[in-house]
C-alpha cells in the first residue's frame, strides 16, 4: 500500500531542520517518522506526516525545496531476522530498494521502503502475506 513521504532539501547549515518543525508544528501537522541524509552541501529530510498535502503546500509557502514521493510502509516483528525474511522476498523477486528507514516500538518494527518499482513491491508484499501499513496508518503513527 502506497503512501506519500516528503523529500525537503535543506542547506547544511544550523537551524534548517529547526525551521522546518517549526513550519509543519505552526500548520498542526504532525511528523509520524524521519530519516535525514545529508552530503557536504545539503541535506535531504524524509518524513511522513499526518498531512502530507498541506505539508507541502506550508513548506511551499515557507520557501523550502519540497516534493512527495511515494513510498511502501509495512510492520514486521522486532526480533532477530524479520526484516531479512521481508528484505528476502523482495531481493529474490529484483526488487531494488532506494532507501529505507525503520523505527521499532515494542514487539512491532515499522519499516518504510522506496523501492524502485512500487507496484511489484507492493504484489510482492502482498503475496507474502507481509502486514503492510494503509497510509492512514502510517500518518497517524
């Protein structure tokens, strides 16, 4: 099940991340889950937020560099070699994975994926019996 993430570009300077926060907290949207990847010129903050659309249009507004992205988000248990199984299927099938963060609470593990071809993950998944998340879900985390 697809969902949508959003890419800012930050400058690699203090504060940015701050500002960011502080536009999505100022429109009450709320950030669910984030991974930040950063080079000696900027950084990339990926985030999903309980408003994707309107974070957009706020961040937008404010003058950050933004786009939404689709992503796959699903639950596996937090033990040893779930996540192998899972990452398993989809390597055997030529699933190619962009990027990838995690975030664990308890027993469960929430993993969000960019794969390179959403639909044969999504099929995949499914086939498997993987627990995905509905994007729903995964904005309200």
């Amino acid at each position: 099940m697809k969902a949508k993430q959003l890419s800012i570009f930050l400058e690699n300077k203090s504060g940015r991340l701050t500002e960011v926060t502080e536009v999505l907290g100022g429109a009450g949207i709320n950030l669910s889950a984030l991974s930040i990847a950063d080079n000696s010129d900027f950084g990339i903050l990926r985030c999903i937020v309980s408003d994707p659309d309107e974070a957009y249009r706020v961040l937008k507004a404010a003058g950050f560099a933004v786009k939404i992205t689709d992503v796959i988000g699903f639950s596996c248990p937090n033990t040893s070699g779930s996540l192998a199984l899972v990452l398993r299927y989809l390597s055997d099938a030529g699933v190619f994975i962009e990027y990838m963060y995690s975030f664990a609470n308890g027993d469960v593990a929430n993993i969000v994926i960019r794969p390179t071809d959403l639909d044969a993950c999504d099929r995949i998944l499914e086939e498997r019996k993987v627990d995905l998340m509905a994007a729903s879900d995964l904005y309200r985390l």
